[in-house]
C-alpha cells in the first residue's frame, strides 16, 4: 500500500488549490483575500509569493499548464488573470494582473480555463456563467454570459475536451451541458454524442440530482463522452448521453463536494466524509470500488476500539467511546485531542481534489486533495483500500 504524501499547508482552511505544470509550485486560497504560491523545496512547501488585489475571500483557482497564467474568482464579483512579467524596476518576473469584465453582480464561485486555454469560465451566484475571452485592443478580458434556464448560483463548471461545451452544476439541483461556442474565438466544433449545431447557449443536456440536492461538482470523462455530478443529497450520478442513461449511486455517508476522472472508467470524489473515496464503472453500472485513505492502518495506530471501514466522519475515537459505551456498557475517560481525531489523513472536509501526476494513455496515476484542516495531500490512485460496513459493496 502506497502511503500518501502530507503536507500541513497552514493552520487555516484551504479554499481551493492549482498546481502549475511541473508541479514544483501550487497556488492555494487560504479561506482569505490572497493568493499564496508555495514552491517545493526538497519535502516542504514553502511559501514564495502572496497575490493580492482581491476584496474578498477567494473562492477557486487554475493554472494553465501551457501559458502559464493563473485565474482567480472571488466573492468581491472579480476574476483575475496573472501573467508574469518583467518588472520595469528591478527586471525580475513578478505576477501581474489583467482585468477581467465579468458583469455579474453576485460573487464568483468557480473558475476553470478551457483545454486551449483561449477562454476560461466564471461559476457565479448571480444565475449565471461567465465565458471569457481575450481582447488584444484593449488588454482585458471579456465576458459573454450563460444565463437561461439556470436559476440558482452555479456552484461548479468543468470543460468538454472539445473547448467548446461546458458542464455546470447548480444550487437549483441540476446539472446541465451548455455550448460555449465563440464564432471568433473557437473553430467550428465536430460532432459530439452531445449534439452537432452548438450555437452558444445551446443546452445540450439537463439532469436532476435524485433527491433535490445542490449540485456540487460536476465533470466531464477524459474523452468527454460520460458526465458525473456529486449532489447534497448524498448521491454520485453518471450520466451516459446516448442512451440517454443514468446511473445514481447513492451512498450512506456525508455529501461529496469534488471530483475528477482518473480515466474512462474511473473517477475519485471527496467532501465531508474526510476521504477520498473511488468510483468505477461502465455502461454496464457502475459501483464504490474502495477509498484512497487506508483507515484501517491508521486505526491501529491510534486507537484501538475502532471499527475498521467505517465512514469518514464517524470513525473517530470519540464516537468508538459513544458506541462501546451503548453496546458493552464500557466507560471511561481519555485523551481529549485524541478523542476529536479522526482516523482519516484529512481531519475535516475535504474541498478540492484535483489530477497530479499521469500514467500511460494519459491515466491519472495520482490525485492531490486539500482541505479544511489546512493539509495538502498526494494520494495513488492505484492505492484502493476496501470499505466494509455500510458502504461496503455498493452498486447501482
């Protein structure tokens, strides 16, 4: 079993993070108004430069792996664009900002750039989606915005490999495929099992979360044919547009509130529960296959009246002592700071989880995760523990 690389980032909750290409640095919100870059220096983080010109908290974050620019979105109803640049004074590369005209007048919840990395896409709670793109003659960024028929804030967007649709998830407990399509931005798209005549603002695809809960994260396959979303209700949907078919994978623990795809048929989602946990499947169902986090490990090391392959949140030492008291008449007291630990890596929700490293045939080999608890963590997707109890053997 591979054991996963932690890093305590801070003491304060980390909001979102983006890794650059290399790897050698990631830009992390820290629950405030700045952008902290660390660098990797031997096996630490260390913290490089701050980016400050956001009002409010930062909400989401993305690097662009080719041009190297940084997007940023806040609540202040701003996005960003950073460039490094040479400084005028000094000749050093410093971190510059581009205006960004998003004309919403609700925060900014979500940002991603597209594959080209010609346009990105700005989640708001302004029932809209901004889609920005570069205007040479004035130096800023433009927006053109996806409106109708959403109609709540849009907690989460993640691009077709085709540039053009998008896939959005929204608090009004739906996820949908829109065309993004812009006439002097993207070249005539080729058809998709999404459709062929995608003018901007098509909607492509409207799916309900099964129980009425927000749609927290949604995400396209690699090959852009298969959606998932992770609703509130407690429930990962995978969504085959052909059939059209829909898979609901309902699960016993709290609500996941990111994912990613490591391949076609694999995908990792994370949120309350303080675990990784990894899904798989074809057309044929799909199911839980195991958690990255190896619980039963790290159970034996810190308490010893745990029930292996319990969920996240309630495998904790203090809940043990609940349970042995309830069932075995057994009391007594105990370590107060071991008694609130939980017996995951992450100890609180997990917000983002994103790839970090590819294997063959462009497979995630391994994922990054950050968190509430501050820590920054690097599992192997190849590392899968078995879940028993009540998790345990779920399928759809």
């Amino acid at each position: 079993m591979s054991t996963p690389e932690v890093y305590s980032i801070a003491k304060t909750p980390v909001t979102c993070h983006a890794f650059n290409a290399d790897r050698s640095q990631v830009a992390v919100s820290l629950n405030d108004n700045n952008v902290q870059i660390y660098a990797k220096q031997g096996k630490e983080w260390i913290l490089s430069e701050t980016l400050s010109e956001h009002d409010k908290l930062i909400t989401s974050i993305d690097w662009a792996p080719n041009s190297n620019r940084i997007v940023t979105a806040s609540q202040d109803r701003n996005a960003y664009v950073w460039s490094l640049s040479p400084d005028p004074l000094t000749g050093n590369l410093v971190w510059k900002p581009t205006l960004v005209l998003l004309r919403i007048n609700r925060a900014a919840t979500f940002v991603r750039w597209s594959p080209n990395e010609d346009k990105f896409a700005v989640a708001s709670g302004a029932r809209a989606i901004a889609i920005c793109s570069f205007d040479p003659e004035n130096n800023w960024w433009v927006a053109r915005q996806l409106k109708k028929p959403i109609r709540s804030t849009v907690l989460s967007v993640d691009w077709h490999p085709n540039n053009v649709l998008l896939a959005a998830g929204s608090a009004d407990m739906k996820a949908r495929v829109f065309s993004a399509y812009i006439k002097d931005v993207d070249k005539r798209p080729s058809p998709t099992i999404w459709g062929e005549k995608l003018p901007f603002n098509t909607i492509c695809g409207e799916y309900s979360s099964p129980a009425g809960g927000w749609v927290h994260a949604v995400g396209f396959s690699p090959s852009g044919d298969v959606l998932a979303f992770a609703s509130h209700d407690s429930s990962i949907s995978i969504v085959y547009p052909g059939g059209p078919m829909v898979y609901n994978i309902r699960i016993s623990s709290l609500p996941y509130v990111t994912l990613t795809w490591t391949s076609e048929d694999a995908l990792v989602a994370a949120g309350h529960d303080c675990q990784p946990v990894v899904f798989s499947g074809s057309e044929q169902g799909w199911g839980l296959i195991g958690t990255l986090d190896d619980i039963t490990a790290s159970s034996a090391s810190k308490t010893h009246g745990a029930r292996t392959g319990t969920v996240g949140r309630l495998n904790s030492a203090a809940f043990n002592t609940f349970r042995n008291a309830d069932t075995r008449g057994h009391t007594g007291g105990g370590d107060t700071a071991s008694d609130t630990e939980l017996l995951t890596v992450h100890q609180n929700t997990i917000t983002s989880v994103r790839p970090y490293a590819y294997g063959g045939e462009g497979v995630v080999s391994r994922v990054s995760t950050t968190g509430v608890d501050g820590k920054l963590v690097i599992w192997d997707v190849n590392a899968v523990s078995a879940l028993t109890g009540k998790m345990g053997g779920l399928r759809v």
